[in-house]
C-alpha cells in the first residue's frame, strides 16, 4: 500500500506538479467551450473540470490520466439544457455517476477486448484531427499576428526541450506568449473573450426536481448517451495512455471513479464529463506521471479562477492554440500512414471509416460503434469461407467439411451438396470443422433431411467435436423426423 502511495502520488512530484499547472491552463479554454456548446453558465464547466479531476485523482483507475468537462458530452446535453433547464441536467448528470458505477462493479471495461487496434488507430487519429480543428476559429482569418502567436508557440515548445527539460515548454510558451501580449500591446483574442469567469467555489445543492418516475423517463435516455461516451471515451484514452507510458491500468477501477466523479460532479453544480485525451497527451508529455499531476491540475485550475483570474482572462488563444496543434500533432498515428499499404486492407478500409465517422459527426462513440461494426463483418466475412469436397466410391460418397458453420457459411454449405446421390451411404465429416450456431444446425437438418428424402441412402454425421455434437443434440429436427441419418 506505502509503495503504491509513493509510486502514484509521490514518485514524480516535481514533473507532475508543473504538468498538472500546464494542464490547468489548457482546461479554462476549454471547460469554457465545452459550457458554450451545452447552452450552460462557463463556470459550470470550469467547476465540472476541478470536481471530477481532483475526485479521479483519489479514485480514477489510470494514473497521469485528465478527466473534465468534455465536448463529447456537453453535445448530448444541449437538448435537456434546452428544454429542461439546469436543475435537470445536475439530475442527468448524478445518474449518468451512479450508471457508470454500476458498469464499473460488474466489469463492463472488459468488453474493451472487442476493440480491435484499426479501431483505436482510427479513434486516435480522428481525435487528432478534431483537436486541430477546434482550433482554427482561434487563429485562420483573425490577424497576421494571431499567426505569429501560434507560429512562436510551437517554436517555444519544439526547440526549448533540446536546450532545457526543466520546465515543460507549454508552460513557458504560454507564459512568456502571454506577458509578450499583455506588454507588447498587441490587438489578440484571449481566454476573456469565450465567457465570463466569476470567483467562485462550487457549492453543494441537491437538484430541484420531482424526484419521480417521470423525472427518470426525462434524463436516464440521456444519462444512458452519456455513459456510455464518456466510459469509451475515458476507456480508449486509458489504452493509449497504457501505450504511452508502457504501463497498465485498472479499467474497472476507471469506471467507478468516472461514476463517483460525475455523482459528486452533480452535487456541485457540474456538467458531467470524461477523460480528455488532448490534456492527457499535454500532461504525459509534459512529464506527467502520477496521480499528483490530476489533483494538480484541478487544483491550480481552481488557483487560477479564484487568485488570477484577471491574469487568466488575458491569456491569448494563439498561445492556447499552438499548445493544442502540438497536442494534436502528438496524438496523432503518423505510423498508420506509413504501414497503409502494409496491414490487411480491411483494416485500413475500418480505420478510415472510423476517422470518417468521427470527424462527419463530431461524436467519437459514433466512430467506434461504426469501426468495431465494420471489424465484426469483415471478420465474418473472413472466416465463412468454408470448403466441402466430395469423394466418391463405389457404395458410399464422403463429403469433407472444412471451416466455421455459423451464420455467415450456411448457405455455401447446403449448395455444396449434390441431392441426386445413388449410394448407399453418405458421410458428412466434420473432424476439420466447428458448428456454431443455430443457423449452422438449420442447415445441417436441412441437407440430411433432403438427402434422406431425395435419395435412398442412409446418412451419417461423422468428426463432430464435442460442443457441435451438444448443440447437434439440443437443436437438431432430423433425428426426430424418422431420418436415416446417425451422429457419430
């Protein structure tokens, strides 16, 4: 328990606290955006964020890893906001806690086997891709010296680190950007311009609504979008962190604390959130490392809005900006263009379809749902070919059956077969296939019963591993129909 305290909170102080200071400021920005698109007050985002960072700090089951007020979850609240004002979405977001707990306590994570690697290389990139065009508006079209800014930004953060590591270069980029605005008099938009910050802390309240079945029936369709975003986004995100820092973490455990996080988050007038992989990819690669960069993060958050708020508000976007290009430029896959021509092209075919999906609709869910859809036909696709071969002799014709008899075979399998037989025994081999389903027994019922109908043979199964003979028993009509045919 002592190592473990001392190996995620203690390990790395020094490069998680100044990680933890980057990732603040990168936060305000975006907590404030994520508000403007929910149709909600600025400050229930930036409360959101320090909420659920300081809880996952304690309770998250990925070390190093952000979670706040998300732009894929502020979409799926714009029309409860909208219709059902703020008491209903707090009410929203303390469900969408307690459905996540109870994803968390009876394991769901494990289903993040199901995601194939196309699907995460795709859900990366697309995620990449909408990084840098959240940023656009901040710079294209605005001044020649937006541009500059941005241009300055990334120059600060690529060159610093090859003469110093001290202090991560986002840090400074911002910092020194910053005082370059503020002193050089320069005409730039700042964080000022997205949305009012007040000085406050969030306060606890329980939400005003009809504690009822009717209330219930307005936010669980929503609470039920939210979860599940925000499980697949934090779940994804804790897989490419794992990949990141080559370590591993409990997905289980992230689930509940994103629960807990979002239940507390409810209580103090928050909008429920997730993991960001954009602040967590600022964050690692700014040193971060250990729970203490999270609790950091939402706590110098919290510094910022209450001691420096009038500094803050005249942070400059560009500078924001060009950390979250640098952001996007990391997170994305450059390899996947390079091994294109190289992996199986259904791979690269489900990787862009994710992309595609993903940046067409602004909702990563979307993405995946689509790319693990498309993984699932083109693997049946890929293991339903099947091969029956005949083999005559003079009294009896064996038909060999090589491959998985599901679904998807079927009907390779009953057009395999010839019913004009004139033998007097017919065997069916199975010894190099398996029977998987329902389907699969329909089919076999269907032959042995044609054939014992169409021809004066007697028919026997014959190879059958141990499971295709029980689902054979459970489920097959021939024996029933006073057929001829025998399994063996």
């Amino acid at each position: 328990m002592f190592n473990k305290l001392k190996t995620e909170w203690f390990g790395n102080v020094k490069g998680d606290i100044l990680s933890g200071i980057v990732v603040a400021l990168a936060l305000i920005p975006e907590a404030i955006a994520f508000s403007i698109i929910a149709g909600v007050d600025p400050m229930v985002g930036l409360h959101a964020s320090f909420c659920i960072a300081v809880v996952m700090a304690f309770v998250g089951g990925r070390p190093a890893m952000i979670s706040a007020a998300t732009g894929a979850m502020a979409l799926l609240m714009v029309t409860l906001v909208k219709e059902h004002g703020m008491e209903y979405l707090w009410a929203t977001t303390i469900l969408t806690g307690v459905i996540q707990l109870l994803f968390g306590i009876f394991k769901i994570a494990r289903f993040m086997k199901f995601i194939p690697r196309s699907v995460m290389v795709g859900f990366v990139n697309a995620l990449a891709i909408l990084i840098f065009m959240a940023q656009v508006p901040h710079f294209v079209g605005i001044s020649t010296m937006t541009y500059v800014f941005v241009a300055l930004t990334l120059v600060i953060i690529y060159v610093l680190p090859r003469f110093t590591k001290a202090v991560p270069s986002p840090l400074v980029a911002i910092v020194v950007m910053t005082i370059v605005a503020i002193f050089g008099g320069f005409n730039l938009r700042t964080v000022g311009d997205l949305g009012e910050i007040t000085k406050s802390l969030p306060v606890f309240s329980i939400p005003n609504v009809p504690w009822n079945m009717e209330t219930l029936s307005i936010i669980f369709p929503t609470a039920l979008g939210l979860s599940i975003v925000g499980l697949t986004e934090s779940l994804l995100t804790a897989s490419i962190v794992d990949d990141m820092t080559d370590t591993s973490s409990n997905k289980n455990q992230e689930s509940r604390g994103q629960g807990i996080a979002n239940m507390v988050v409810g209580f103090f007038g928050g909008m429920a959130g997730c993991a960001m992989i954009g602040q967590t990819v600022i964050n690692v690669k700014s040193g971060g490392r250990g729970r203490l960069s999270t609790f950091v993060a939402g706590i110098f958050l919290m510094f910022l809005i209450l001691v420096l708020g009038d500094w803050v508000v005249k942070i400059p976007m560009a500078a924001l900006a060009g950390v979250m290009i640098m952001v996007s430029i990391g997170t994305f896959d450059w390899s996947s263009l390079r091994t294109l021509t190289k992996v199986p092209l259904t791979d690269t075919v489900v990787m862009l379809v994710t992309v595609i999906t993903v940046v067409a609709t602004h909702d990563l869910s979307k993405g995946v749902i689509a790319g693990v859809i498309l993984s699932a036909v083109f693997f049946a696709a890929k293991i339903s070919k099947l091969d029956v071969s005949a083999k005559e002799s003079e009294h009896r014709t064996v038909y060999k059956v090589k491959g998985q008899l599901f679904f998807a075979s079927v009907e390779d399998f009953v057009n395999s077969f010839s019913f004009t037989e004139k033998q007097d025994l017919i065997l069916i081999d199975f010894s190099e296939a398996h029977i998987w389903d329902d389907s699969a027994v329909a089919a076999i019922d269907k032959v042995v019963l044609k054939l014992k109908e169409q021809t004066s043979a007697e028919v026997k199964l014959t190879g059958l591993n141990d499971v295709s003979e029980e689902l054979l028993q459970r489920l097959a009509t021939y024996h029933k129909a006073n057929a001829r045919a025998s399994v063996h």
